[in-house]
C-alpha cells in the first residue's frame, strides 16, 4: 500500500526488524506531527498481503521527502538496510529529493559508513539507550524531525528554503472580461542573491510574449481594476523574516511604477484541501486554497477570488497553479517547468 497524502511530508522509516519495538517507539513519539497535519509516514508493516513488498519499499522510499535511518548493530548488519534501501535514499539525496537522518537507537560504529557524516538524532547522535531519560531522547528525535520539516518547506513562507539559482517557468493566461481580449505570456522567477544577514532573498524574472523577451519597459500587464500598470522593476527583495502575505502590499509598490500608496489589500481563506494534479505529463501532490481578496483605493474597492495549488517538491513559492477572477479579469497560471540551484 502506498501512503501519501497530499501536502504533508512523508517519512520513509528503514529498519532491521530486530529493531522494530524501538522503531515504533519513535513513531509514537511523533504524533504531535501527525496531530498538526504536517508528516505521513511509511513503513513495511503497512504493506497488504499479496503486495510485491520489494515494490512496495522502492515505490515509497522514491515518495518520501525524509528517510529516517534507525541506527543500530542489527542496521549495520542488514544486507538490505545498507545495500537496498541506503543506496536509494543516497542517490535520492544527491539528487536533492530528500533528506535522510540517522536516528541512533543503540551504540554502533555508524560514524565511519557513507551516511557517518550526516547530523543525527538525538542531539548530538547520542543513542536512545544512553539517556537517562528515554523520553526527553524521544522528545529530541521529535523536535529535530519538526526542525528538518520546517527546512523542507515553511509555507508560511516557503522562500525561507530557496538556494540561488532556483527556478520556475509559469505559462500566465489573461482574459479581459471586457473586450474579450486574451493575452498569453511565460514568466521565468530565479532566485539571485540571499542574505541571511539582512533575511532576504532577491528574485528576478523575465517575461515572454511568444518566445520573445518582453523589455519591462513595455511589459505592461492587465491590473485588477481592468486598466493597465507600468511595471517598475524585474526583480524583487522578498523578506524572510515574516510571513510572506504580510507582505503583499510591498510587493504591489515594488512591481508597479504608479501603485498608489494608499493602497489596502485584505485576504481572506475560503477552503482548503488536498488534490493530484497533471500538467505536462508530470504528477503534482498538491494541498490547495481557496481565497477571497479586496483591494482598496481611497472608497474605491475590488474584490476577487482566487484558488492556489501548491507541491512541496517545486521551488520558489511552490505554485503548481493559480486561479484569479474579479469582475474585469479571469487569469490562470500553470507551471511549465522548475529546477534548482546549489547550496
């Protein structure tokens, strides 16, 4: 049985069965994950009679964005812990697809093999068995999990994780309500610079109309208000610090050239779930919203709707696709294509 379940981040445990009690042990102790809605997990007792279980621990561990390695000497010894799973998980990691931790349950020589260089858990690599206290080595396991998590993806905002050098390419289709009048253009977003000492990242991109790059002087895209903006800039400082829609506003002024200053913007949530979605031949398991927003002028006010899927597996903000209509305009976005650069 393949268990995944869309916008949360599945966990790959791989163990020697003569150590599945304390497996199981650190699996109960991270429930508060679980509760929160932010891990799923695998491991081979969720396999089905009549299931190929060889299958079944490749197909899973080719899903999983955390590969927990349960240290111990019967790991060591485990033909299939080290020459079957760990050889999948390191390539999957060099590949930048998943983040492996070693749990250390009992004392072995886990150092001097080719995962010996990765920061375990518990703190400091100190075995579960060494502490005097069973449960504060569990709570450590816990935290340090919710730690990697939140390095994966924060979706509070999700530019915290972004290297330089990583990209999406959207295709953005706009439709005048109006004049019926439809625009189609590709919008590349690369990450340029960040700073972790002043908490921001520098985004640039590049418009396309028909293969041709759009000079942001003449790059004048349909506003909300069914009137057009002069763009003032192809790139933006995006703050690392705070949420990333507390700071939606800034990034209306540093876009438009004539945003008035005045300019309130309220969002509201309207439903949320979870969803798979085909585009291009590629699979996104996504976690969508849905929203309500107001714009407002002075006494003059716009309000539209919008939905927004987003996968954990794709850079930048994670969009997959949007959706935006007010009584002027009807956008969608799709992506087209991403890649990442180095850390």
């Amino acid at each position: 049985m393949t268990n995944i379940e869309y916008g949360k981040i599945n966990l790959f445990y791989s163990y020697a069965h003569e150590d599945e009690s304390s497996c199981e042990e650190v699996m109960r102790s991270l429930e508060p994950l679980r509760a929160e809605g932010i891990v799923s997990e695998w491991y081979d007792r969720q396999i089905s009679p009549g299931e190929n279980w060889r299958i079944q621990i490749s197909d899973n561990l080719a899903r999983s964005k955390i590969v927990l390695l349960m240290i111990s000497p019967d790991f060591l010894a485990s033909d299939y812990c080290m020459g079957v799973e760990l050889k999948q998980a390191l390539e999957r990691h060099w590949e930048r697809q998943c983040r492996i931790v070693p749990i250390i349950l009992r004392s072995c020589p886990w150092t001097n093999t080719r995962f010996g260089s990765f920061q375990a858990l518990p703190r400091d690599g100190k075995p579960v068995t060494k502490w005097s206290n069973e449960a504060e080595a569990l709570s450590s396991i816990t935290e340090g999990i919710r730690a990697v998590c939140r390095d994966i993806v924060d979706w509070e905002n999700p530019y915290r994780r972004c290297s330089i050098g990583d990209w999406t390419e959207t295709e953005q289709t706009i439709l005048d309500k109006q004049s019926g009048q439809q625009v189609t253009i590709t919008l590349e977003l690369r990450v340029l610079a960040k700073s972790k000492k002043k908490k921001r990242a520098t985004v640039g991109f590049t418009a396309r109309r028909n293969g041709k790059i759009i000079p942001i002087s003449e790059f004048q895209p349909t506003g909300m208000a069914g009137g057009v903006f002069q763009m003032g800039t192809d790139r933006l400082q995006i703050p690392l610090d705070t949420p990333l829609e507390d700071n939606l506003g800034a990034f209306m002024r540093q876009l438009r050239a004539n945003m008035p200053r005045n300019v309130e913007i309220e969002k509201k949530e309207t439903g949320r779930g979870e969803q798979k979605i085909s585009i291009g031949g590629r699979q996104y398991y996504c976690a969508w919203s849905g929203y309500e927003i107001c714009i407002a002028v002075g006494l003059d006010r716009l309000v539209g709707t919008g939905k927004t899927w987003r996968c954990i597996d794709v850079p930048l903000d994670g969009n997959v696709k949007s959706e935006q209509e007010t009584p002027y305009l009807k956008t969608k976005t799709v992506l087209l294509d991403y890649g990442f650069g180095s850390h």
